[in-house]
C-alpha cells in the first residue's frame, strides 16, 4: 500500500472504515517486527525485561505457513497473591499479508453475530488497545530475540497462558 502518513493517519482515525481497520493491522504488525524482530528464532515462551518496566511476556502458541498465534501480557499479583494476566491479549501475524490482529483480549467482552457495527467497533477497540501497548512496550525498551528465553522463570509464570 502508498499513501503518505497523513492518507494512513485519516483513514485509520475513521474509526468505522473496514479500509482503516486494515491499515491498523498493517501498522500493529511493523510495530511487533520492532518488539520481535527475529520471531521464527523464538519458540514456546520468551520473557522481555526491560528497567523499570513489568517483565512482558510472550507465548508462542501456534506457528503455521502463514501465520502465528501469539500470546502477550504483564502478570501481576491480585489482592490474594494469585498471579493475573493484565492486559492478556492474543494476537495473530499474518505473514503474507504482513498484517497483526488482537484476536482476543481478557478485558474485552464478546459480541453477538449479526451486528456488523457493533463487531467492526469492537475489533477497532481491541486493535488501537493493541497498537497503543505496543507503542508503550517499546518506548519502555522491551525487545524479544532469542536471549528471550528464560524457560524457568517464563514457565512458572505463563502455564496460565497455555491453560487459556
């Protein structure tokens, strides 16, 4: 796609453009090539530490020909000391279309079928959400890479993600 950042600006601001909503997902997926830059090197679970910043999280749940299912979330421990995905998002990486979909985020209800309004808001919520944290995340200095991976501490923590 060649439009100038100002062409892509309006369109994603047009909140009920399905036009829009693509570029969102065109954008979401250069911003996590930032935050993942070699993804095919990271397997199974990956931690970020970054100073000053939550350790984030990322879980590989299913890698295919065109796309990939990742988990991403801070955990946090709630009042009784339970650890607590916040914000738990699953997003999907279509490759080919070099596109990164928020398929599914903890706090965010689920619509019925058949309000097609209703569905394209919702999906532009959980998607700006998606590109925001991401913004967040990097500008914090969170960077995965195969050094990522620390399997004892990303296991104890993530179990609750695979469970999901």
């Amino acid at each position: 796609m060649t439009c100038t950042k100002s062409e892509l600006l309006k369109r994603v601001l047009n909140r009920r453009s399905f036009a829009g909503l693509m570029d969102l997902y065109e954008i979401n997926y250069r911003l996590l090539q930032r935050l993942v830059p070699t993804p095919d090197e990271l397997h199974g679970r990956a931690v970020s530490r970054a100073s000053g910043s939550p350790d984030l999280y990322l879980l590989v749940e299913e890698r295919c020909r065109f796309t990939t299912m990742l988990h991403l979330t801070y955990f946090f421990a709630d009042a009784q000391g339970a650890c607590v995905a916040d914000p738990d998002l699953q997003i999907r990486l279509y490759h080919d279309a070099r596109q990164a979909e928020a398929v599914a985020c903890r706090r965010v209800g689920q619509w019925g079928e058949g309000d097609y309004d209703a569905l394209l808001a919702h999906k532009w919520d959980r998607n700006l959400f998606l590109e925001k944290w991401l913004r967040y995340t990097l500008g914090l200095g969170h960077y995965f890479d195969r050094g990522s991976t620390d399997g004892a501490a990303a296991s104890a923590t993530t179990e609750s993600l695979a469970a999901s």
